[in-house]
C-alpha cells in the first residue's frame, strides 16, 4: 500500500499516559489493540539510509512478521507535523534472510509497547519505547496536517515534540554508548 504518512511525535512523561488515556476515553475515542512491535530498520548495501533521510523496515507485532515498509525523505510542517511517503507490504514470513542475502543488514532495532486508539480521522498511538521513554504519536488518516493539529488540540497534550523517528534516537542512544 502506497500513501503519505502525516503525524507528529511528541514526548511526554510515562505517568501521564494514564491521564491521555482517560481524555481519549471522555471523548468517545475508540481503543483499537495493544501490541509488542519490533521494527529492524535495515541498512542498504550501496548508500546510506539515514544520510538520505529514507528507512526500510521490518515490523514485528506479537513476535510475528506484519510488514515491510519503505519510508521516503520527510518534509517537515507547521507545529513539527512531518510528511513523508510510505510504501507497505504485508507479510505472513520474515523477509530478513533473503533481505541479507541480497546485501541488507539491520542496524536499528527499536521495541515498543504500543496501544493503539481510533480518535476522528486520526491514530493515536500511546507509546512506551524501550530504553528512549514515552511518547504520543498522532497520525492522520487521511494525510491531513490539520486534522492533527486539531486532535492534539481537543486532547490537551502536552510535551515536547520529537522530529526524530525512533529509529534515529536509538542509533543516537547507541553511538553515545560507543563514545563513552
């Protein structure tokens, strides 16, 4: 599936996930699904992925392969709501085997409990990201900038937003480890 992912990340403290969960609830969001997902972000055997802005990604839901996507260079909007096109496919096997003989090797790996709300014509996924903390995430359904501002208004979030992917602040986390 082809389509342009517009959302924004934003950080806020894990105690306060509670209180983002009862707002979403008070305004008739609609839970969706708690999962465990592991994405292995794959490095491209002839240029460099993160200099170019671009991700290849494997996703793990529950231990099992869901899909691979491919994430274009993002533009970056208004209020830190970032752009960017996504291509999907889904998977029933792991794909990494034929991936590494084919010159890919996975250089991030990100964990994440992830619960998933319906809220308007936005995804509201409410993040707790292994080793990095919490953070809300607020996509669009429609690839609307505005229906992303407007949910994060009607729900009173609050916190810095992150441009990062989590792909990015690990590698950053573990490069600060090499350096010490």
């Amino acid at each position: 599936m082809d389509k342009t992912e517009v959302e924004v990340k934003i950080e806020v403290a894990c105690n306060s996930m509670e209180e983002i969960e009862t707002k979403l609830k008070e305004l008739n969001a609609t839970f969706l699904e708690e999962r465990r997902e592991e994405d292995i972000y794959l490095g491209h055997p002839c240029k460099d992925m993160k200099a170019m802005d671009e991700a290849l990604r494997i996703r793990f839901v529950n231990g099992k392969p869901r899909s691979l996507t491919y994430k274009s260079k993002k533009q970056k909007g208004a209020g830190g709501i970032k752009a960017r096109e996504e291509v999907t496919i889904n998977l029933k096997e792991n794909p990494l085997l034929l991936l590494k003989k084919l010159g890919f090797n996975p250089s991030v790996n990100v964990r994440k409990l992830r619960k998933y709300y319906d809220f308007d014509n936005v995804i509201i996924s409410l993040d707790d990201v292994d080793e990095l903390g919490c953070y809300v995430e607020v996509e669009s359904k429609n690839g609307s900038d505005v229906e992303v501002a407007e949910s994060l208004k009607k729900l009173n979030i609050k916190g810095k937003v992150i441009e990062s992917t989590y792909a990015d602040m690990v590698w950053e986390k573990l490069r600060g480890k090499d350096d010490a």
